[in-house]
C-alpha cells in the first residue's frame, strides 16, 4: 500500500511520516538493517561476510564505515548501495524493503536512492564531464535538454563549471573525483555513497575532496563514506567499526 493511500486511512491531522511509517511496521529511518547476513559459499565451505548487523541512518547523517581488509566493509557497502542483497535478515531504505527486491527493482532503487563515487573515478575517457555527469539521467530515461541543465547545475554544486567540456585525461584527480560527485549528486539521490573516495589522491587532494564531503553535508545531503583510512573517517561526524563480519564500535564523534 502506498504512502498515499495509507495517509487516506489516518485520522484528521496526523500528518507526520514517523507515525505514518510506525503504524505499519516500515522503519522511520532513511536506512534501516536488521540483523543483516551475508554467507557466501566457497565449494562446500560457508563463509559468513556478516554476521547479524543492525543499525539505522537518519536523513541528514554523515557516517563513516571503518574496518580493516576483510572486516566485511565491502560486503555491507554492496548491500547498501543495493548491488548485492543479504542472505538474510531485512534492509529498507526510504521506505522500501529492499533485501526481498529482484535484479530489476534493485537497479532502479540504485538509479533513484544512492549516488556512488569510488575511488577509481568510474569516468568514460572519451566523453566530456558534462556528459559523463549526465549518465544517470540517460538511463532515467530524461530529455537532453533537461539533462544538461541537471548536469551543469551539478558541475558547478562541485566548482567544476568552468571544466564541463574537459574530458578525464584533461582534468587533474581531484577534478576527476569532483565529477564524479557531480555525477552522484545529480538525480539528487537519498543517499551519496563514497568507496574510499580519496584512496587515488594525494594528501592535499584528498583534503579538498574531504572539504567538499563537510560542504556537502552542510547542504542536507546524508553521506556515508566506506575507507579503511582512520583521518579520513574522523572527518565524519560517526563512525561504524567493522571487524570480522560484526560491528565492533558504533560512535559519534561531532
């Protein structure tokens, strides 16, 4: 039943999306997993990637995920950003249960809610950063007009106006990985997931992109950053600590 529908039922005045949400046994939070599982199968071998995770995200947030090699950080950042579901256990996001979606429903939950940036770019080498900004809104099906409009208004949330007809190999890594913000943030998603953003970047790069997260979130974006690097997730204002599989620490640190 929709949301729609469901405000419809509700007595006059109860308005809030909290109540609405409670009422029907959909979590309030923008995030929410509980106790998530990931087993993988290696021959005859079971291999438990996670092991009954549980946490919630509120809009707005600013989180880091932490953990070293191995920890199951990768693993929890694919089922967040809905590229894998979980063995068991339930994850919703905005309202929706996604651990019970198909291929298909994930791809569009991925195109709607969560805008990527990974470490290695992601960008198309022979297209400009205007065109590799405007990629998502290809595949949300958005008319060419519109799309430019979308993506010069993202360039330059990232101060790249003056660079949209640049390709990648014109561009320093910093830039690249401002376009490649620019590309998350462009169909204004629920959630920006960064994959070691700054892990091809050098020192003073990687404080500017880093400054750009803080200017971001400021803005109202919720943003959860996967690295394994303690001084850049200290940048965030929690952190999730992941070792074998399970959280270790779950802090705020601002």
């Amino acid at each position: 039943m929709s949301d729609a529908t469901l405000m419809e039922t509700l007595p006059e005045g109860v308005q809030e999306r909290g109540e609405l949400l409670a009422q029907h046994a959909v979590p309030a939070a923008l995030i929410s997993m509980r106790d998530i599982w990931k087993t993988y199968e290696m021959g005859s071998e079971k291999v438990h990637a996670l092991h009954g995770v549980s946490f919630d995200v509120q809009k707005g947030e600013y989180l880091a995920i932490i953990g070293p090699s191995g920890s199951g950080k990768s693993t929890l950042m694919n089922l967040i950003g809905c590229l894998d579901t979980p063995t068991s256990g339930e994850y919703w996001i905005n309202g929706k249960n996604v651990s019970e979606m198909d291929d298909d429903e994930l791809a569009r939950i991925r195109n709607k809610e969560v805008g990527f940036v990974f470490q290695t770019f992601n960008l198309l080498a022979r297209a400009t950063a205007l065109h590799n900004v405007e990629l998502p809104l290809i595949y949300a099906g958005m008319s060419s007009g519109e799309r430019h409009e979308k993506a010069k208004a993202s360039l330059a949330a990232v101060e790249l106006a003056d660079r949209m007809m640049h390709r990648p190999n014109e561009l320093s890594g910093g830039q690249r990985q401002r376009v490649a913000i620019a590309r998350a943030l462009v169909n204004h998603p629920s959630i920006l997931l960064a994959d070691e953003p700054t892990g091809a970047l050098d020192t003073h790069t990687s404080y500017e992109i880093m400054n750009l997260f803080e200017k971001l979130h400021a803005e109202g974006n919720t943003i959860i950053l996967v690295t394994h690097e303690p001084d850049i997730a200290a940048r965030a204002h929690r952190v999730i600590s992941i070792r074998d599989g399970m959280i270790e620490k779950d802090e705020r640190i601002r």
